[in-house]
C-alpha cells in the first residue's frame, strides 16, 4: 500500500473525507455553470454532487459511530491565513448526514418543481453552494472555521429567497441579509471574545479561562448565543423567518426551514455542551469535595435556567402566531419557529442539569434530527400543492385528497411527526424533551433556582403541544380534506 508522508493513503483519504464532502458540491456548482446551456444535464450533475457528498459523509459512519472516533483533517494555512480545521465526531457525523440526505431530496424533488420557476441555473449554483456552506459549519472542529461556513451559508443563500424577485421577495431578502449581517458582526465579536480569553480558536472547553475574568465569561456566551441565534430563529430573532419561507422556491424553503436553522442551533449547542462546560476532571472525576464540583457547574446551571425559558417563550409566541395564520407556508414557517423552541427548550434543560442532562439534550438533538424530516416534508407537500393550484391560502384550497393522494399521505405522515403521535418521528424526541423539563422542574423545585419556578414551564410545554395539535389540523384539514371552492381545480 501508498504511504503519503508515512501515513496509509487509505487513512488519508479516510481522514479528508469531511473536506471532499464539502468540496464535492463546490465542483458540482461549478458544473451546473459550465452545463448551463444543457438543461438536462445540468439537473443530473446538481443531482449526482449532491449524492456523491451524502456517499461521502455516510462513509464516515464506521469511524464516526461504529467505534465513537473523532475524524480530524486541516487544511494547509494558507487558506483564510489560519487555514481550515475538520472534525467529525458522532454528533456532527449525524448533522452532516441528515443535511445531505434531506439536500439531495429537496435538489431531485426540484427537477420537476422548477419547471414554473426561472434561473434554474442560478438557483442549482447556489444551492450545491448552501449545501457546501451548511455541511461546512457541522464538520469544522474550530470556530473560525465555523464562522466562515457560517457566513458563507448566510451570503449563499439569500439568492435562494429571493428567486421570484418579486418586490415581496427582495424585502424578505433584505431583511435576512439585514439579519445575517448583524447576526454575524456580533457572532464573530463572541468569537473574537473567546479567543482573547480562552486562547484558542478551538471548540473545546474554555469555561476554566473564562471563569479566571468574572462576569465576562457571561458575555462571550450571549454574545455567541445572539449570533447563532439569528440563523436557529428563535424569539425575538425569528422575524426574518416568516418572510422568507413564503416567497422562496418549496424545496429552499424545506431546506431553510428544515436544515438551515439547524445551523444556528448547532452552534449553541458546541457553544453551552463543550465551551461552557468544565473540563473533564471537573465533573466529579478528580474533584473529592461535592462543594467544588457544584461550583465548577454553577454558570452552566444559571445559564441554562434562562436558556430553557428562551425556549419556552419561542415555542408559545410562534404556536400562537402559527394559528393566526392563513397563508400555508407562513404558517409552517411559524412552525418551524416553535419546534426551534422545543430544541432550544432541551439544550437549556441539559445545560441546566448539568451533568444530569442527557434527557434534555439528548431530546434536542433528536428532535432536531426528526424536525428536520418532517417539516422537510411539509414544506415539499405544500410546493406540490402549489404546484397543481397555484395557490397558498388554506381558506381557498380544500378537497385535495381526491386529486393528490400520495401528497396527502406524506403530508399526514409529517403531520403525525409534528403533533408527536405515537408510532410517528416526533413522538420519541418530544417525549424525550417532555421527561427532561418535567426532571428540570423538580430539581427547581428541589434547589429554589432562579426567579420563576421552572414548573410553569413544563404546563407551558404541554398547552403548546395542544397549539401544535390546534395549528396542524387547521392546516391539514382546510388544505387536504373539506370541500375544493369551486373556482379552484388542480391543473
């Protein structure tokens, strides 16, 4: 066998695999601009890039999973001057794969969309470009590297929101823009934060620095959660979201809704589950008085007490502002707002219980696994539906069982997810999340932490699962089921 620099070129390859699934949509972007004149074959080479980066990622599950191995690769320094770092543990092996899988659905699912649509050129070019950046940002084992994919994700896809280019699109446009541009002057402010403090760009615990400066450690981690925070959605950094789903093309949509807001979510996960945790020694392994190790957890815990209500208060707002509505992609898009709740609900919870909060974020990054295929779902049910009627408004729509039946099953699939029904996605994550805040409120109960007790929080969690059930019939029954107006038919 080839040794390259006295490594196995097997290992080589086996270690760059995260780099050549980024760069495998980068080539692919580039192939749909050389194929521009050669439709068809532009369709297949965006079909096949985006499949041969899935392959590439699912390739990584023998190390990643099958034996629970970081999978590290770094690019030379030359590039963006500190160069670019891969790592691919089991988590980011499992956002990694779910964005590709639900990407290359959503490109081949376009195919057929796309034919009402112009620029189909354009609109391949930037989303093997998204892919490439949403990839990037879950595979980067330093926060550099996470800012720039990030960035790029931002800038990359703002195309896609405005495909239309009707008036209505540029403004959502402008605001996301507008939204992104803030989000990320005030990530990278966090990050620059962390360095100075925490010398290192990588994400690694740096809670034992930063505890060394006080009350400062507080603001590196707002400043990181307010940045991440713009992309995952939650309130009140949410209000570009319903704007933009609803004018961009359904599979953009499924994925700005179902992927892209995991990015933001990703992101203050890494920054409370690895930064703002102590170290190793520091949960009990090396520490013999009890005092010290509540201590060592002491910012965490106050920490993900405010994190919970955050989610809390992003789950109830969006549930009810879902149910005013009327256009269906402004609703799923409020949907979307509130299941990011639900997440950032989770991830406060395990931030919460500390060294006790595997329920809670085990939950998180479940549901975000599951939210990612069922409103994925939805979003593509109703771009079919759009498809055959041209039109959006669930009061205006009705009977679509009888003209599209295998859209109506996929739709109450998802709709099942959402609710949490058993036997359906959603039930085992909301579950989940539902036994960690019940857990968090009776260790509230128990310590008499912060200024409101974290009981109200789990009767909210479950007044919002009946707004989630209230919003999706609405939505299932006047677009699917009661009777077609007779002006509209399926064409």
């Amino acid at each position: 066998m080839v040794e390259v620099f006295g490594v196995h070129t097997s290992a080589v390859l086996t270690l760059s695999l995260p780099a050549l699934a980024v760069l495998a949509p980068l080539v692919g972007a580039v192939l749909v601009l050389l194929l521009n004149r050669y439709g068809r074959w532009r369709d297949v080479a965006a079909v096949l890039t985006s499949g041969v980066s899935f392959i590439l990622i699912a390739a990584m599950y023998p190390l990643a999973i099958a034996k629970g191995e970081v999978i590290s690769y770094i690019l030379p320094k030359y590039m963006f001057g500190i160069g670019l770092n891969f790592s691919v543990d089991p988590m980011s092996f499992l956002f990694a794969l779910f964005t590709s899988l639900v990407w290359l659905i959503a490109i081949v699912y376009s195919i057929n969309y796309m034919e009402h649509e112009k620029k189909h050129t354009r609109y391949y070019f930037y989303m093997l470009i998204s892919l490439a950046a949403n990839i990037g940002v879950v595979v980067t084992g330093d926060f550099f590297s996470l800012f720039i994919f990030f960035e790029i994700l931002g800038v990359f896809s703002y195309p896609l929101v405005i495909h239309s280019e009707t008036k209505k699109a540029l403004k959502a446009g402008t605001k996301y823009m507008l939204m992104n541009l803030i989000g990320g002057v005030i990530l990278l402010a966090g990050i620059l934060l962390l360095f100075y403090y925490g010398h290192s760009f990588q994400i690694a615990s740096a809670l034992g620095a930063l505890n060394a400066w006080g009350n400062m450690k507080y603001v590196v981690v707002t400043l990181l959660i307010i940045g991440f925070g713009v992309k995952a959605g939650y309130v009140p950094l949410h209000i570009w979201l319903p704007d933009a789903h609803p004018v961009a093309p359904s599979p953009a949509s499924a994925l700005l809704s179902g992927i892209m807001i995991k990015a933001g979510a990703y992101g203050i996960i890494r920054t409370v589950a690895v930064v703002f945790r102590p170290p190793i020694h520091a949960a009990g392994l090396e520490i013999v008085s009890k005092a010290k190790e509540i201590a060592a957890w002491q910012p965490t815990v106050s920490l993900g007490y405010y994190i919970i209500w955050l989610g809390i208060l992003t789950m109830l707002i969006a549930a009810i502002l879902a149910l005013l509505q009327e256009n269906a992609k402004r609703l799923l898009a409020y949907s979307s707002v509130s299941q990011m709740g639900y997440i950032i609900m989770g991830i406060g919870v395990g931030t919460f219980m500390a060294a006790e909060g595997s329920t809670g974020m085990g939950g998180a990054i479940f549901h975000i696994l599951n939210h990612a295929l069922f409103k994925s779902t939805l979003f593509l049910t109703i771009g079919a539906v759009y498809f055959a009627t041209h039109e959006l408004n669930i009061y205006k729509l009705g009977g679509l069982w009888r003209k599209l039946p295998v859209v109506t099953i996929a739709a109450l699939v998802a709709a099942g997810g959402i609710i949490g029904l058993p036997l359906f996605n959603g039930y085992a994550s909301k579950a989940l999340l539902f036994e960690g805040i019940k857990f968090a409120a009776e260790h509230n109960a128990e310590h008499a932490f912060g200024p409101v007790p974290l009981i109200y929080a789990q009767w909210l969690y479950l007044l919002v699962s009946a707004l989630t059930t209230a919003y999706i019939l609405k939505y299932i029954i006047h677009v699917f089921f009661g009777k077609l107006p007779d002006r509209k038919s399926v064409v």
